[in-house]
C-alpha cells in the first residue's frame, strides 16, 4: 500500500508530476523528496489519507 505521494508544483502552485514514494514515515518521505527540488520549484508531500505532511521549496 502507498504511503506516501508527493506532487511537484510550478510557481503558480499548478501541480506537473506525481511521485510515489517508497517511505513509510514522514521524514523519509521528505528525504526522497529533496531529489526533486533539482528538477522543481515545489514538492508538496501527502499522506495516503490525504493530508499534507510537507511544502518543499528550492532556494
């Protein structure tokens, strides 16, 4: 079962992809994340009951 999604999002906050992450807690969820900040200005992490767990922004 999924645990965790996180979306990357342009700067108007329109989502552009969906990864499934393999993590199964949050702080892991947001270490796999951080990778897409490279190729994104905004990740955004969710639970898979639908909460968000963190907003990543690129500096």
């Amino acid at each position: 079962m999924r645990k965790f999604v996180a979306y990357a999002l342009d700067l108007s906050g329109v989502a552009l992809a969906r990864y499934d992450l393999a993590a199964t807690d949050s702080q892991t969820a947001e270490r796999e994340a951080r990778q897409c900040l490279e190729d994104h200005p905004t990740i955004e992490i969710w639970s898979h009951d639908h909460r968000r767990v963190a907003r990543l922004v690129r500096k």
